[in-house]
C-alpha cells in the first residue's frame, strides 16, 4: 500500500473510531473496539492488541488474530521496550530485536504503542505484528498514536 492510500485509509478510520468512542468511556472496551477495527482495516495486521500493565506485568486485555501470549517477561521484548522508553517502536524485523517474544512465530514485524492515562502515566501498549518484513512505518506510528490517544479522552 502506497505512503497516499495508507494516510487516507487511517483518517476514515479515526473518524469512525472517534464516533464509538462517544458511546463509551470505559477505556477496556474502547480498546476492544480499536483493535477489532484496526485488525480488519489492514490486510497486513496479523495480531493487533493491547497489553495491560497489570502489577507490575504485561498481560493481554483484548486481541484480534492467533492465540496471545498471556503475560510477556518483564523488560524483555518490544512491548516492555517501547514502555521503558516511552515511545513508540516500529520494528522493521523482529527478529533483528534482542530480546523479542515470539508469540507466534509467523510475526516479522511490529509496531508497538504504549497506551497513556489521563494523568499521562503509561498503563499499556498497543501491539501490531505483521506477518510480512517492513510492514510499519512512521505513517503507521504517527497514526497509531492518534488513534491511541482517544481511549483516554
């Protein structure tokens, strides 16, 4: 998909995502919700969900694609990564990444996207693996955050 086709494709989606966001503000379904569309807008999303920071553990909340891991290892992996230096990681091949978890082990990409309250502390990350290399980038991220930004609004 083209740099054009993906941007416009991500604006549809965040209009129709900011519209259910007005039907609830309980941020659990509003993940449930975000995941569900964003896995089947984008044919390369092979998972698409949210870990919770849960006592101090990454546990899966809500998920579209295979089985999830139900707990990731604390400070290992992408998504404990991307919490560490709150910000978002885009991963062109995971299997470059020290340290990365291999739920499955069809993934060879993935964008990570820590999840912030409305105190701004982060409380969990938005994981998107792709089965193909170099599936995200910045259109990806940037867009990704936005859209993230409206389960705590």
């Amino acid at each position: 998909m083209n740099a054009k086709t993906k941007q416009s494709r991500y604006e549809r989606i965040f209009t129709q995502i900011s519209e259910l966001m007005t039907k609830t503000t309980d941020p659990f379904a509003r993940m449930a919700t975000i995941s569900a569309i964003l896995h089947h807008k984008f044919d390369y999303y092979f998972w698409t969900g949210f870990y919770r920071l849960i006592e101090g553990e990454l546990t899966v909340v809500s998920y579209q694609g295979p089985v999830a891991c139900q707990t990731l290892a604390k400070d290992v992996g992408v998504c404990w990564t991307a919490i560490n230096l709150k910000k978002t990681l885009v991963i062109k091949n995971v299997h470059e990444f020290p340290g990365h978890i291999a739920c499955d082990s069809r993934s060879q990409s993935e964008v990570v996207v820590p999840v912030k309250n409305s105190m701004g502390e982060i409380v969990a990350v938005l994981d998107v693996d792709s089965k193909e290399l170099n599936s995200f980038d910045e259109i990806d991220a940037d867009n990704l955050e936005k859209i993230i930004n409206l389960i705590y609004s």
